[in-house]
C-alpha cells in the first residue's frame, strides 16, 4: 500500500505543478503534505511547508516535461514497429 501512495505522489508530483506562483504553492504544499503524511502522520506539517516552499521557489520554465499527451498536436506518438518516435 506505501508503494502505491508513492507512486501516486510521484505522478502528482509530474503533473500538477501550473505557471502562477500560487499553483505551485498550492500544489506542492499538497505534494509534500502528502508524501509527509505516507511517511508518517507527524511529517504531513513540514512536508507541507517544505513543499510550498519548494513551488514558489522553482520558476515554471525550470521544469519542463513537455507538451502534454492530450495536446500532442503531431498525432501518434509511435512508428509502426512500436518504437517512439
């Protein structure tokens, strides 16, 4: 069960970071919250400090994973041998 909140918190933590400073706040006050909480009750609090903390501090462009999978204007994704392209 730790594994799958982990993972979760991994995924959360790729997809749900925003431009404005406020997002990134919000979401990583949320990310490290969390992950605080999976670790142990106690750590929730300084999990969402250090997390919010961490969002207004990274600017949007240092992070870039891309464009996303539904806005992925190239169509497929993969060459007919399964390959990426």
């Amino acid at each position: 069960m730790r594994n799958v909140i982990l993972a979760a918190s991994a995924a959360m933590l790729l997809s749900a970071c925003g431009t404005q400073l406020g997002d990134r706040m919000a979401t990583g006050a949320a990310i490290g919250g969390g992950v605080g909480l999976a670790a142990g009750g106690v750590g929730a609090i300084p999990g969402a400090i250090i997390g919010a903390g961490v969002g207004a501090f990274t600017p949007p462009d240092q992070v870039n994973l891309g464009e996303p999978a539904w806005d992925d204007e190239t169509g497929d994704r993969y060459n007919e041998d399964g390959s990426p392209k």
